[in-house]
C-alpha cells in the first residue's frame, strides 16, 4: 500500500484485464499509459500459455469476435496460440468461474448473454465501488503528474466531440466511438489506481468487461451525450483536485446511473428487436398477408 501522496501508477498492481480488453484501441491516449504500466510489471515474454489464452479470449470477447451465445473452441485457440488444448481449457475454467464465460450440456463452453436485470446488478456494483475509491482519492494528497493525466482523460472527450463536425455523421462511428471508450476507460481506470486497491481494481474491470459483451450492440455517441460525459468527468476531476469527496463521490455517482439508464434503454431497444425479428416472419406467412 503507497504512502500518502505517493504515485499510484508505480505502486498498485497491473490489472491484465484491462490491458487485455482495451489494448486494440490504438490511440495514445489509453496505449502508452498501459504499455508503460504493462512493461514495468508484467512482460510479454514473461507470460504463460495460460495468460496468454486468457487474454486472447478477452480480447475477441471485446472486439466482437465472440458473440454473446456463441461457442469458444478450444481446438481453434490451441492452433491460433500454438499450444496444446490443456493450458486453453484452464484459462476457459478461469473464465467461467468469473462470469465472463458458461458451460452448457450440449454446446460446452459459451461467451455469456447478459439479461437486464445482470445489467442492473453489475452498475449497482460498479457504482458502490468507484463512488467509494473516488472518495478516497479526494481525500488523499495526489500527484500532479496523475492529477494530470485525469485531467487529459476527461479533456479528450471534449476534443473526440469537437472533431465529431468534421465527419458527415452526427454520431461516432466505429473507430471514434473505440477512441472514445479507451479514453472513457482511461479516466475511471486511473481513478481506480489512484485509490490504490487492487481488488476493487479487479472487480471494476470484469465488470466493465461483461458490459462490453453486451456493448457490442452499442450505438455512436452524439455530440450531445460527449458533451455531457465531458462535463462529468472534468467535474469529478476538479472535485478530486479540490480535495472535496462528497462533490466527487455525488458527481461520480450520478454519472454512473446515467450511464446504467442508457445501457437498459439500449437493451429494451435491443430486446424488442430482437422480438420482432422473432415474430415478424409469423406475420409475413399469414394468410393475405403478400397482397396487402
């Protein structure tokens, strides 16, 4: 545990998780700060068969490879890692025992599909924990260079949403909407490491990894939204930087709920096409139905 004021980059443990989910975003403002962390404390080379299977899976899982519902394979990880089956199916045993993965008699093992009310729990944690770790990283003398970074985090949103006119779309596409999650990821992820505990570390990054899966349905922000999303962070940013924990433990908690608000609309939205496209062809076979 750091001393009062000490750098928490250097003295809080790396979190393979989230190095593993967000490393394909290739912008600067995530990259560098996890290679560095990375390469200080745990080398690639230094890696087993077993890490590197986890973190492959990880990393399929975010980029959509993996579909919630669809089935992982072993043969195919084995080949793509060079490795025998034995070291994939533990680092899949590992998965499943955090959530991220599940077994099923007949299609073995299998990405998760969240249900709303998994949604609405995994926030309620969330919250419970980065409301507590920003308080307490208000109330502990920070460094200047953190208090820096954090404040980059939070500000790059604000330059994501300007360069948002220079497209034709009003809403991120692809790309801008990973620069914004790695950025988004960035900020929490250094308050996190800020309040020096591993374990609330840990827990926020699965948890942050099983919305991803869910995620993958997510639309582009508009300017609107970013807009707002900077507001909050540069809000609990100076409220870390005043020393004042209520304001920064209120302002990260409101911004939390609004984030969980938008996730469950989005599932409702998803949920309901998904119903449609269920029904929808009952419909078209009804008799009639192709002369209307």
């Amino acid at each position: 545990m750091p001393r009062k004021g000490e750098g928490s980059f250097q003295s809080t443990s790396v979190d393979i998780l989230s190095i593993a989910v967000y490393s394909f975003f290739r912008h600067d403002c995530i990259l560098n700060l996890v290679k560095r962390h990375a390469s200080a404390h745990t080398p690639q080379r230094d890696r087993s068969v077993r890490e590197r299977a986890y973190l492959l899976i990880q990393q399929k899982i975010a980029r959509g490879e993996m579909r919630p519902g669809s089935a992982v394979s072993e043969v195919a990880l084995a080949h793509e890692l060079g490795s025998s089956r034995t070291p994939i199916r533990e680092a899949l045993g590992q998965m499943v025992a955090e959530g991220l993965l599940e077994q099923t008699p007949n299609r073995g093992t299998i990405v998760v599909q969240l249900r709303r009310q998994d949604i609405i729990d995994l926030y309620e944690m969330r919250e419970a924990l980065e409301v507590y770790a920003v308080g307490k990283v208000a109330r502990q003398t920070n460094s200047p260079q953190d208090l820096q970074r954090l404040e980059s985090f939070a500000d790059e949103i604000l330059r994501i949403k300007n360069d948002l006119p220079k497209s034709s779309d009003a809403t991120l596409n692809e790309k801008q909407m990973g620069r914004f999650i790695a950025c988004d990821l960035g900020f929490h992820t250094l308050v996190l490491r800020m309040a020096a505990n591993a374990r609330i570390l840990k827990t926020v990054n699965e948890t942050r990894l099983l919305m991803r899966i869910f995620s993958i349905h997510r639309y582009g922000h508009n300017a609107a939204l970013l807009t707002k999303i900077h507001k909050d962070h540069h809000g609990i940013f100076e409220a870390i930087a005043e020393g004042n924990a209520a304001r920064a433990s209120e302002l990260m908690s409101s911004h939390i709920q609004g984030s969980q608000r938008e996730r469950l609309a989005e599932y409702d939205e998803w949920e309901h096409e998904s119903s449609m496209r269920e029904t929808l062809p009952v419909f078209l076979n009804f008799p009639g139905a192709a002369e209307s």
